[in-house]
C-alpha cells in the first residue's frame, strides 16, 4: 500500500502517456530489482540507492522513451531535493544494463560528488543559453561516464553495452561548407567543435569501436581548419583527463569548472551536494562560492536547471 504522502508526490507528476509505468519509492526500488535480475550485484546498487533517496526515488518505465535518462529535481528557493528520477526505454537489446547505467549516476551523489546547480551565462550570449546549458550537462554526463565506466564493468555487464548504440558517422568536412555555417558566433560554435570530439572520444574509452576514434580524429581534423587552437585546446583536455584530479570528490567542482572554461563554455557558479539529515532523509545543501568559484568571476546571466542525462 502507498503511503498517501507517496500518492500526493504522485499526483504532483507530469502526466504520461498510455504505456508509461510509474513507480515511487519502495515499489520503485522492488521493480528496479526485478529488472535487474540475474545482476546481483546491480541489485545490490539498488538498494543502496533506495535507502539514500527513500521516496524521492522515481521510476518511470515505458516504450514510449527514445532513450533511458536519469534527473535530478531540485527547488531552488530554497534550495530542496524534488525527486530522483529514471526514466528506462524498454524493449532495447540492453535493459538492464541502461537502467545500472542510470543507477550508477544517481550513485555518485551518494558517494560525495556535488551537483551543478547553476550556470552563469555572459549577457552578450543569453540569446544561446541553451545550447550552453546543453553543453554544460554533456560534459557533466561524459565526465561521470568516466568516473561509472570501471564500476560498471565491475557490476558484471558487458563492457560494450555501457552505452547505446551510436549515432551514424557524422561527415566533419560537410560543416565546413557554406551552406553548413549555421550563424552562430566563434564562442558558440568553438565549444560545439570540442564537444563533439569529447564525445567521440569517450564513446571510443568506454566500450566503442574504432570508428569512434576515427570521428575524434575527424573533428581534429577538419575543425582546427576553423579554430587552430583546437589541437592545442584537445591536447589540454586529454591532459586534464590523465590527471584525473576531477576523480576527488571536493577537487570536483573546480575541476569542472576548469575544463568548461578551456572548451569556452560558461562554468557553474552554484554547486550543491546531497547528504542525509538527521532524519535519514536527502536534503540538498549549497556549497560555499568559495570553494569553486575565482575572483574574477564575471557578470552574467544566472540560469537554475535539473540535472540529468544518458
């Protein structure tokens, strides 16, 4: 039976679609492990995250979704935990092994690592806030991708089904054409040419194939004609990577910031973490400017945003 205050969270819900199965709570993490049968050690992640987000966990699974994603809700003013979600594609060749993807995301919070709460965008640049809260989020998502691929791995699954299916070869010398310039300014466009190396390359680290190099080397390639400073620039990220400082969870948020920074993308200027409270509930709790932030930092827009990805 769900408690009624677990009927009034469900209500608050977006209305899904015919099809879609929502779970809250215990039944959440019961039906997770029912998916998760046959990965014991998956089942046990479940757990481990049921008894930290308790009845903030949602479940939400449908062949409704194009994709298996995972959100973290928070209110802002004040600063509160709405929920922790997962939304699982089913009918896929890999159900498990997208659903302890996503648990292995929700996993890091527990472990210490801070949340990206909010991204200052420069005034000049909120017509593409966007698209920058969008790059900002894929470098987060690839970041702990790096940091899940191991433990994944160590689930017992497949080191090849860490990731979906990729998308088709994108041709690189295409979009240096006329017709492919799409308007934005260098300041937009640069960081597009260093994420979509990034996620080539990281597609390749955690369990793609050659062509995933292949398409790095092509956006070297081609997208230094445009910006010769993106061989440099890839050079420092890979660099970055080897060091691994981000891997330490109070070094994090600075290190993030920096890699934002050399791909040219606006930093975050409000970081949080998750802990529990002396009831043994998940509360969200600010981290002080401090602790990530220079004194430089300049003026800009302040955009708020869930977090959440593949």
């Amino acid at each position: 039976m769900i408690s009624p205050s677990l009927e009034n969270r469900k209500a608050e819900l977006p209305l899904g679609r015919p099809g879609d199965r929502i779970f809250l709570g215990v039944e959440a993490q019961h039906k997770i492990f029912q998916r998760l049968s046959g990965f014991p050690l998956a089942q046990q992640l479940s757990r481990e995250v049921y008894d930290f987000y308790g009845n903030h966990l949602v479940y939400i699974e449908s062949t409704n979704f194009s994709s298996t994603i995972f959100t973290l809700r928070l209110h802002h003013q004040p600063l509160l935990l709405k929920s922790a979600e997962i939304q699982l594609q089913l009918g896929t060749n890999r159900t498990a092994e997208a659903l302890a993807h996503e648990l292995l995301h929700l996993h890091l919070f527990i472990l210490g690592f801070p949340l990206g709460e909010i991204v200052q965008i420069p005034f000049p640049f909120d017509h593409y806030a966007q698209e920058f809260l969008g790059m900002c989020h894929w470098v987060l998502n690839l970041i702990q991708h790096e940091l899940n691929y191991q433990s994944f791995v160590a689930l017992g699954f497949d080191k090849n089904h860490f990731l979906g299916r990729s998308d088709d070869p994108i041709d690189y010398r295409k979009r240096l054409s006329p017709e492919y310039q799409n308007g934005y300014p260098a300041q937009v466009d640069f960081p597009r040419w260093c994420m979509d190396y990034l996620r080539h390359f990281f597609v390749a680290r955690h369990g793609g194939d050659e062509n995933s190099l292949d398409q790095a080397q092509d956006v070297l390639t081609w997208g230094s004609r445009l910006y010769p400073q993106l061989r440099q620039v890839i050079a420092e990220i890979r660099k970055w990577f080897e060091i691994g400082a981000f891997k330490v969870p109070s070094q994090y948020p600075n290190q993030v910031n920096f890699l934002l920074e050399l791909m040219g993308i606006p930093k975050f200027i409000g970081w949080a973490r998750l802990e529990l409270s002396y009831q043994k509930t998940p509360v969200a709790v600010r981290l002080e400017p401090k602790l990530f932030l220079t004194p430089e930092c300049g003026r800009g827009g302040h955009w708020e945003t869930p977090l959440g990805t593949h």
